[in-house]
C-alpha cells in the first residue's frame, strides 16, 4: 500500500498566499536525507528566491538524528547527480554540513533562514531547530491525513455500537516496539503480570528489526524480564501501513482501545492517526501518550472520558509510572460486573459519537486555519532575513 501523501502538500500549498518550495520526504515514513526531495519541478528561479519549507511533519524531531558527516555526504551526492562540479570543495561541503536540512535543500536561496512545518507541541527539539536557523510553523498534520484515511468510518453501519457484539473489553494494536516505542514492551509485560489478556484483542511482533530478547533499553525503567511475550501473545503480522486503515470488526468486539502512540516516554504533545482512528470510528479510548495529551485534544474541541474513567493518569508526569497507572485502570474495568460493564461502555459511547461528530465537521477547518495563521507569522520572520547571507558565503568560498 502506498500513502498518497503529495496531494497533502499540493494543498497545503495552495492554503497560503505565499509562494514556497517545498520538501518532503517521499515515500512516506523514511528519514533517509537522501529521501528529502521537491515536492515538484520547481522552475529554477523559484529555487533561489522562493522561501524554502521543509515538510518534516509525520515524525517527531531530531536534531541530532543526522551527523555532519552524513549531511556533508547527501549534499556531495545531490551535487555529483546535477554535475555541480563547482560546489564539490571541502570547505563548501563542511559549510552546508553545518546547516542542516538546509544544507541538503537549496543552499543558495536568497532568504537566511528555513521554514519548518512540524507536528509538535512543547518541543525542545523545535526550539534547537529555531537556534539552527530555522523558522517552525506548527500544524496538526495527522489531524488532515486522518481525515482522508479514514473517511469511510462516518457513514461505515459497521462501527454502529451494539453491546451485545463486544467481545473483549479493550482493543491494542501493538506492532512495533523499538525506537521511542520500546515502552510497548513494558505494557505488553505489565498486561500480562495483571491477568489481563484474556480481557484483550492484542497482537505482538517479537521481531522489529531485532528480537524484543536482545533490545537495549534506553530507559532502563521499561527493561523487561519476560521473554516469553511472543508464546503468550498471538503474532502480529501487520506491516507499518496498517495504521492508514481501520478494521470495523476489532471496534465492534471491542468496548474500548488502549491507543499506543508513537512518543510516550517524552515531554512533547505528538499525538498522530492511531490517536484520531477510534475517534473517526466513533469508539472510546484510553490514551497511551506524552503527559497532558488529554488536555491536547480537548484544545481541538474533542472530549475525554474523565467522568466515566479514571483518566489522571493523563497527569502524571513519571513515564513508567503513567504506564502502570494506566495498566491499573485496565484492570478496574475488567473486574466490573458484566452489567456495570455494559453501561460504561454504552455511555463512553455517547460522548465517543459527539468525538465522531467534531472530528468530521470542524476539526478540518481548525487544523488549516491555525495552519494558515502560523505561517503567515513565519513568511513576516522570513521577510525580515533576506540577506542572501548562504549566498555570499558558499561564493567566498569557492
């Protein structure tokens, strides 16, 4: 399957009453520089005297996720394809090196600094790109994306809530593991210590590049001692485009999905489409995410569950803690009576309906509007950086 995420750009372009150059990367999901291309053939001029924005809005920042080295490299092969034999000197090399993205895309645009659109709130890495040179422009991407990708759910008389269909009190979907999810492996180990699998529609992948077994912990407080999750847990055999989708036969079963995000053990508010998926669906949710991501979505007009559940767990800032706070609530729900049950989950339901709501009429308008809002304060920094300083320089040192 592949994500037509280019037709995203394109509107995104065309929002704006500015004339950019876009980067993205394509295909969708890779974070190789190499992979950091034009969103279009761009006629020459506009490379030099456009604004440049850097589309980085589907991961999490890294500043450091790239070295010099590496920067340096990707910029000697873009100019050893064009045949810019000129710009081949180490010192032009170690200079681009230095800049980053920026050093990959148009060196010798016209404007001083870059924009950089992002998907995150409360974000020091945004504030290590803005000392780098770069301009952020804040919008929720996944917001838009998940609206495209899950379209269907509005009309779907498959997702419609029947109590007497739920099969199993909560719904996981737990495909990857290493990098900033490695706090998986902890869950699915702490799940298993509460008895609570035989409540659970969840699904494991001992293998995510590396078997779980020999996984080095970055936190040391997610280290796990069973080994034995892939005997306890039935395969995963999903591939990393299953979150572009939904299955209307897991939401039916089940009367609420524990959503694993991509950062949890993290300060920044990065929620993306495994966030908004049981929303589209019309289903409550318990929120495995950064501290106050709650409080993220109630600022898009969303509602959470807090007088129904136990949702402080939001609130609490230790990761590790968090996650058992969570586990602990898990845990409450399935001990309820089945009568007790079944009316928690029917009135979750009605304020999951009213999410269905407001994620179709309203949250679109939002997300571009602040978007659009966010961008033209960036195109007035812009403005006020028009030196041709990269120019000047790369000249010096040729």
């Amino acid at each position: 399957m592949t994500v037509p995420l280019d037709r995203l750009y394109h509107y995104l372009a065309d929002c704006v009453n500015h004339d950019l150059v876009i980067y993205r990367w394509t295909p969708h999901g890779s974070r190789k520089l190499e992979d950091l291309d034009q969103l279009m053939n761009y006629p020459e001029a506009k490379w030099y005297h456009c604004p440049i924005a850097i589309f980085h809005d589907q991961e999490p920042l890294r500043y450091d996720f790239y070295s010099l080295e590496q920067i340096g490299a990707c910029a000697k092969a873009l100019f050893l394809r064009d045949d810019r034999q000129s710009m081949l000197t180490g010192s032009v090399l170690d200079y681009l090196s230095q800049q980053h993205f920026r050093g990959i895309a148009c060196c010798t645009n016209h404007y001083d600094l870059t924009i950089l659109v992002h998907s995150e709130w409360r974000s020091a890495e945004v504030d290590v790109f803005k000392q780098a040179g770069f301009v952020p422009v804040y919008y929720w991407s996944h917001a838009v994306i998940a609206q495209d990708w899950f379209r269907y759910a509005e009309h779907d008389p498959a997702l419609m809530f029947d109590p007497a269909k739920i099969q199993q009190d909560f719904l996981v979907y737990n495909r990857s593991w290493s990098g900033t999810r490695e706090y998986r492996l902890c869950f699915a180990e702490q799940l298993l210590a509460a008895g609570l699998e035989p409540y659970c529609n969840i699904s494991f992948n001992p293998k995510d590049g590396d078997h779980y077994s020999t996984h080095q912990f970055v936190n040391p407080n997610f280290q796990i001692t069973n080994y034995n999750l892939h005997n306890k847990l039935r395969p995963n055999t999903h591939d990393s485009t299953a979150s572009a989708d939904y299955c209307g036969e897991d939401y039916v079963t089940a009367g609420i999905e524990v959503v694993l995000e991509t950062l949890f053990d993290d300060s920044r508010w990065h929620l993306t489409e495994k966030t908004l998926r049981p929303i589209a669906c019309g289903r409550p949710f318990l929120l495995m995410a950064t501290a106050g991501s709650l409080q993220y979505l109630r600022q898009y007009g969303f509602e959470t569950f807090g007088e129904l559940i136990d949702e402080t767990y939001d609130q609490i800032t230790d990761s590790r803690q968090r996650l058992q706070a969570v586990i602990v609530e898990m845990a409450r729900i399935a001990a309820l009576d089945p009568e007790s049950k079944t009316q928690l989950f029917a009135a979750m339901n009605t304020i999951a309906l009213r999410n269905q709501q407001r994620f179709f009429n309203g949250l679109h308008d939002q997300v571009i509007n602040e978007y659009k809002n966010n961008m033209d304060q960036a195109m007035v920094v812009m403005q006020q950086y028009c030196t041709n300083k990269h120019h000047t320089v790369i000249q010096e040192l040729l």
